[in-house]
C-alpha cells in the first residue's frame, strides 16, 4: 500500500482501467480477452503484462477455454479484486476531499468568498461497484 | 499504450508513480475511472434492439399479410399448418441467430451467457408446447376458428410469458412493460375473432416491439 492507502497494484492508468472495466460486469460474468484489449486501448502483450500483475495479486483470473480458432481466453474480476477496487475508491474519495478542503481553507480563514474555487472532483468518481 | 494520464490533476498534488513508468495523480485516477466506468457500462450491454426490430416487423408484415389472406373467409378455414410452423421456425431462428449475435459481439461470458442460454431453451420449449397444444386441439375436434385464435395468440402469449421472466432475472423495468402488454394482447386480442386476431395482434404487438427497440438505448443505465 502506498503512504497515501492507494494500492499500488491498481494505482497505474492501465491497470485502473482493467480493473474498473471488470467491476462494470455483473457478479459470475466475464470479458474476453479480446474485448478487454479493445475496451481498454493496449496492445496485447501490454494487456498480459498488466493482467499478470492483478492476477499475481488475486485480484483478476484469465481462464482459457477451447483449442484452435475457438480458444477464447476470458478475464474476471475476483472478489479480492473487488474489495480492492472498492478499498481504492474510498482512498481516493478521502484524497480528493482533503486536498478539497487544503484548497478551500486559506479563503473561509480570510473571510472571503471566493466564487468559483476549484473543486475537488470526487463528483467525478463512479459510485462503489456493486458486490 | 495508450497512457493519456500522465500528468498530475490541476491542484491536486498527490502523484504517485505508478510502476508502468507513468505518473498518476489522484484527480487523474479519478477521471480514469469515470471514464473506464462509463464506457464499460455503455459498450458491455447487450443490445436486444436487432431483436426487438425483428419481432416487431414480423409481426407486423407477417401477422398482417396473414391478416390480409385470411379476412373475409366464410367459412373460416385459416392458413395451412405448414405455413405456420415454417414462420413460428423462422422466428425462432432469427431470435437466437440475434440474441446470440448480441451476446457475442459484447464479449461477456460467465453466468450471464448461461442464462441467455436458458431462456432461448426456454423460448423453444414454449414453442414446441405451442405446436403440440395445437395438435392436440385439432385432434379433439376444436373448429378452424379456435385453432385460428389459437395461431395467432399462443406465439404472443409465449413471448410475454418470456419476458416478463427475463424481467425478473435482470430487474429490467422496459421488458417487464413489454412482457405485461404482450400477455394483455395475447388475452384480448382473440375477441376479435379468428380474422381479426391477426390485425389486432400486428399493430398491438409489433408496434410495441418497434417502440421498444426504438427506445431500447434510451431506457438502459448510461
């Protein structure tokens, strides 16, 4: 875990992405491999390096079945990869608030409102994914 | 790779490295997610509309041609069997040649796929109960005009039934309307009488089917 409680292993573009992507499956679902790559924009042996890390770390399993022109190798999120993800939400929310609330401070000591300050975007973050 | 997140989040300093040699911050990550989210969400479903399209027109061209062949026959004595079953067939095959067309083009596997599976068989099953039931009424000595009810109604009546349940598997309000509408029509309709059932049956059901389809993108979670 990282000083600031984001997982490392999840806390990477490539492999946020994987991982949030999975999350939108339904619970005993799967996505192809095929699928995966075009939804997340990487090559395949890209792909596979990054997998290999979530499956290292039991957060995904990558299951091949068939043989030949039929072999089809699909990707799950496991529920270990699940709570992660969650786990991870509720780091950022908490980052993304107090680096809200570090950048609003120097106003409300001043009295001053100031209209339009930046906001943190937790408003941004998908809502917890559904076990 | 395609890593557009490699700068920190305006005013939110809490980069870390990520070890494929990037630097995300958490504002980064939290549009990542947003993004990730949003398009799995819109790109993983699976779209029954070429379906629904399907339906609707063959209940509307094939339910009205049948309409315009059998009005107006005194005595009824409706359509030949095997120019029931070979359309009943033909709209079996184009529901799983679609659902599965779907299904595959989303690349979603597991249990979903399973119960897709599941409710086809279930489809099928309906309609072999169909032709059966049938055969039975014209062996027990049913007139051409119950038979008549019978064809037209009895597909309606399997297809509500079948999706009121996928209703109940996915939670899926619109289906559960259709399902309701369907078995309304399916009830209803037969009042008009062997004839009229086909109209009554084109347009209730198969503009139904083509509204849903029409509305089908509009009415799922974005």
């Amino acid at each position: 875990m990282n000083e600031d409680g984001l997982d490392p292993v999840i806390h990477a573009p490539a492999r946020l992405r994987i991982v949030v992507t999975l999350a939108a499956l339904r619970d005993g679902d799967d996505l192809s491999f095929t699928r995966l790559q075009e939804l997340i924009g990487l090559t395949p042996g890209n792909l596979i390096t990054h997998l290999r890390k979530l499956e290292d770390a039991g957060y995904v399993t990558a299951e091949k079945n068939g043989s030949g022109v039929t072999a089809r190798t699909s990707v799950a999120l496991t529920l270990a990869g699940r709570a992660a993800l969650e786990r991870y939400t509720t780091a950022l929310r908490q980052l993304l608030d107090s680096a809200s609330s570090r950048l609003l401070s120097p106003h409300r000591q001043q009295g001053k409102r100031r209209l339009g300050a930046p906001r943190a975007p937790t408003a941004l973050l998908p809502r917890a994914p559904s076990a | 790779m395609n890593e557009q997140a490699g700068t920190t989040g305006a005013g939110m300093g809490e980069a870390a490295g990520g070890d494929d040699g990037t630097t995300m911050g958490v504002a980064d990550a939290a549009v990542i997610m947003q993004e990730a989210s949003d398009r799995a969400r819109r790109q993983l479903r699976v779209s029954h509309r070429a379906t629904f399209t399907i339906w609707g027109l063959g209940l509307l061209l094939g339910y009205g041609s049948i309409w315009l062949t059998v009005r107006g026959q005194q005595p009824f004595h409706g359509l030949p069997p095997a120019t029931f079953a070979v359309g009943a067939l033909l709209s079996s095959a184009s529901i799983m040649t679609g659902v599965a067309q779907a299904q595959a083009d989303s690349g979603v596997g597991g249990l979903s796929a399973v119960r897709q599976r599941i409710h086809l068989l279930a489809v099928l099953a309906g309609f072999a109960a169909m032709f059966a039931l049938e055969g039975a009424l014209a062996h027990t000595g049913a007139s051409r005009s119950v038979i008549g009810v019978f064809e037209a109604s009895a597909p309606v009546l399997v297809a509500g039934l079948f999706y009121f349940t996928t209703s109940a598997v996915w939670l899926d309000w619109p289906v559960l309307g259709l399902g309701i509408w369907l078995l309304v029509v399916a009830a209803v309709g037969g009042f008009a009488g062997p004839s009229g059932v086909w109209a009554v049956d084109a347009l209730a059901a198969g503009l139904a089917y083509l509204l849903m389809a029409a509305i089908e993108p509009r009415l799922r979670p974005s």
